[in-house]
C-alpha cells in the first residue's frame, strides 16, 4: 500500500478557506435566528441599560450611511465585490509568506464581507440584531459579520504597524545596522 503525502501547506490554507466557510455560517445563521425569533424593530433586553438584541434592516452601510439614497444598494454590491477582489489578492500574496496573524485577519475580513453580501443579494439590506447603549448613547446595531470585519480589519492595521518585517513601529535591528553602514 502506498503512502499518500500530505502536504502540510495545503491542509493549512484549506483550515483557513474552511474558516471563511465558518464565519459566513455563523453570521447567517444567527441572523436567520433573530429574523425569526424578534419581529422588526422589537428589541429583547439582555442587559438592562447595556446590552440588547433587535432585529432591524439596514439599506444602507454603516450607521445607515446613505440608506434612504435610491442607488445605494447597487453602490455597496459593487464596492463589496470591488473589495473582495483585493482581499482576496492579498490572501493570495500572503501564501508566499509566513504571515498567519495577517491571514487569520482577512479569513475575519473576507468572511463578513461575504457574510452581508448575502444579505443584500438576498434581501437588498442588511440584518443586524446586536445593540449597546453607553452612557445613554445608543450604538448603531450590528450583526457578527460587522463584527468579524471590525476585529479582521484591527488585525490587518496591528499587522502592519507592529509585525511586517517593514512595520512602521517594528524595531528592527538589521534596519538600523543598514543604514549606520
């Protein structure tokens, strides 16, 4: 019987294709959950004063950034496809580095763009349900996609401000021997 040779690489770059798969499942199922489970515009109190779930609709981007505008939703169908291309790129050019920290942030990035991109395919908006209130302020409600591209999005700056061989704030000694020479 021949052994057959796993390729250590590719178990690892499929663990993160698979991983995309499970931010987008998580993200839409829980949106189907609150769609179903809270009618429109009802809030459920999880914390008093603090931390709440709605289910509300949001035509627009962030903050509901230009939803009453009638050719929005083609706007943000284009930039999220427009955007995708470039995360992906970038994924593609990070197999040929080490970068795992870079890598597991746009898995984040990759899987909550497509995560509310099925939304507005589907429904031409958004489904978000998360909400805080601090210090009387109502934050915008959110979803897990959000969520996923807030934290992905923190990785990618930490990544090149503190862990690419050319970070800005990275100090490196090979740097500094350059350039006394």
């Amino acid at each position: 019987m021949q052994r057959i040779r796993i390729n250590r690489r590719v178990v690892i770059e499929a663990l993160f294709i698979l991983l995309i798969g499970v931010v987008i499942l998580v993200d839409q199922l829980t949106k189907k959950h609150f769609a179903t489970a809270i009618h429109e515009k009802q809030t459920q109190t999880v914390i008093e004063g603090f931390f709440y779930f709605t289910h509300y609709r949001n035509r627009g981007s962030a903050w509901s950034f230009m939803s009453d505008v009638w050719w929005a939703q083609i706007f943000f169908k284009v930039l999220t496809v427009v955007a995708l291309i470039a995360f992906i790129f970038l994924y593609i050019y990070t197999l040929k580095k080490d970068y795992k920290w870079l890598k597991v942030a746009l898995v984040f990035v990759i899987g909550g763009t497509i995560g509310n991109f099925i939304d507005r395919l589907l429904f031409n908006e958004v489904i978000d349900f998360i909400g805080f209130i601090f210090w009387g302020y109502y934050f915008p409600v959110f979803n897990l996609a959000d969520s996923f591209l807030v934290v992905g999005t923190i990785m990618i700056i930490i990544h090149l401000l503190f862990i690419d061989k050319d970070a800005v704030f990275k100090k490196n000694d090979a740097k500094k021997e350059d350039s006394s020479n």
